[in-house]
C-alpha cells in the first residue's frame, strides 16, 4: 500500500542511494554504493559557483570488495561532486576499514575510524545501505551453496552450529518469533510472551 495522498508541495530535493551487489570472477563480492543529492532549483554555491536544477550537489560512490566471511578486503571511495573543495580529499582515509567484518557492531566500527571529522558523512551513511546490501548479495548464494554441500554429504536440514548474525536484527527475526522457529530450531527462544 502506497503512502497516504500528501499535501499541496513543492519539490525541492532529491536524494538518491543504490546499491548493488557482485560476485567477481576471483570468488570475491564487490559491494557499491552511489550517493546523489540534487535541488529542483538554481541557486549559487561559494566553491562551486551556480549549481543548475538536477545537478548534483552530492555525487559520491564507495566500493567494498569482500570474502565470503563478509571481511573488507578493499575499499575504494569516489567524491565527483560535492559542496566544498576539500571534501574529495578524505577519500584515501577509507582504508582504514580494509580488514573490518561486516557483522554485530559494524556500524560502531565504522563511526569510530571515519566519524565526524574523521570522514565524510555521506560516504560514512551509505557504508550502511551498503553492509545491508552486502548481506542481501552474499547470504543467499553462500546459504544455497552450503546446502547443497550438506545434501552431497547426507545432511540434512539446519546445520548451523553458530547462532546466525541475522536472529535479533529485526521484528521478524527475532529468536522468540515463528521464523528463528522454522529456520534455526536450534537458536529458537521459545514462544514470545504476550504484550
């Protein structure tokens, strides 16, 4: 169901944030993000000079290259546009999370190498739609090849030994709730208690 009808407005700004996942020749996943922000109006801008309606204020793309164990291995982090000279210039310091896991405590890692004046807000929010989508590429081939490794060697079923990072992330998930049931009996809490 769409949003409810809103009222009379004025379109003013447009942020746009896609991501996309790949899985490279080499066995590695490639992770983007691309980042835009764009008025529906001229107006001027001290470093930049005139800024035209839909060009972008903001045009910024990071990549993270990871192993199946969702580890950055690299990291690559473009500024096309942006508001002020020197924003293209911190670029370089997102290789301090080459290395990192993405997994519980993701986002707390990345504020504490590349927050506030360590980084560059808008690259540092789209490392977030980013880990989620890194999740989205990787989880399901990485499940269904698991699988049928188990079926080639006469398992069957869940076998996961360790509790899945993805239990307690959201509602749905959550280890008392009738999917951990279904999917990871083993992790399950039981039945959630009424509210």
């Amino acid at each position: 169901m769409p949003l409810s009808a809103p009222a009379a407005r004025d379109h003013l700004h447009t942020r746009v944030v896609t991501c996309q996942g790949f899985r490279r020749a080499d066995g590695l996943w490639d992770i983007e993000g691309h980042i835009t922000d764009v008025k529906t109006y001229l107006f001027n801008n001290e470093h930049r000079g005139t800024i035209s309606p839909g060009e972008p204020l903001h045009d910024m793309w990071i990549r993270l290259t990871l192993d199946d164990d969702f580890t950055v291995r690299a990291i690559e982090a473009v500024t096309d546009a942006s508001p002020f000279v020197p924003c293209s210039t911190i670029t370089p310091v997102f290789q301090k999370l080459v290395g990192l896991r993405i997994t519980k405590g993701w986002t707390r890692a990345v504020k504490e190498r590349l927050g506030g004046v360590l980084g560059c807000t808008h690259l540092v929010e789209l490392l977030g739609p980013v880990a989620t989508t890194a999740f989205q590429t990787l989880y399901p081939i990485l499940s269904q090849e698991r699988a049928a490794r188990d079926r080639e060697h006469g398992r069957a079923g869940s076998t996961a030994k360790h509790r899945p990072a993805i239990i307690d992330t959201c509602h749905a998930l959550a280890a008392d709730g009738p999917i951990v049931a279904r999917y990871w009996p083993q992790f399950a809490t039981g039945p959630r208690p009424p509210r």
